[in-house]
C-alpha cells in the first residue's frame, strides 16, 4: 500500500526528499560519466526523461501512457550490452 512508503508514512521528512533528490541524481550521472560508455549516459538520459514526464503529465492521456511504459521496459530489456562493457586495457 501507498501509505506504507517512506514519505507517507513519515520515516522519511520531505525536506530530507527535497535535498537528496538533487544529489542523488547528480551522484548517479557522474557515476554513469565516469565508468560507462558515454552512450549509457545518452540512455539514461532518455530513460530519466521518459520517467520524470510520465510521473507529472503523460500518465493523464492513456495512448501516451501506454507508450510511455512500453518504451520504458523497452529500454530496460533491449539495452544494448556495449552500453555496459569497457574492454580492459
């Protein structure tokens, strides 16, 4: 259930959110620009982008919400795997 989440449940303060979102996702970019293939943070990107658009507007209109969502796991399960491998040197 929703209400058992960390927010709605309280364990976690919504300043608390506020400041780790921002940090977190700035962590998880520099992560993925410093050890992956510069093409996996192209991905991530577009992943980042499709997630952050549905959850405050395409979720509303059905057609794009299904395509959304489809796109989505698409990326999820047809990732290319050289978006995840470096040869080492």
């Amino acid at each position: 259930m929703k209400k058992h989440r960390p927010f709605p449940a309280g364990h976690i303060s919504i300043m608390l959110g506020l400041v780790s979102f921002p940090c977190l996702l700035l962590l998880a970019f520099l992560g993925a620009w410093l050890l992956l293939p510069i093409e996996f943070v192209g991905v991530l990107l577009v992943y980042y982008a499709l997630t952050f658009s549905y959850s405050l507007w395409l979720m509303r209109f059905i057609a794009v919400d299904l395509i959304d969502l489809a796109s989505l796991y698409i990326i999820i399960t047809f990732k290319p795997p050289r978006l995840f491998w470096r040869p080492v040197v």
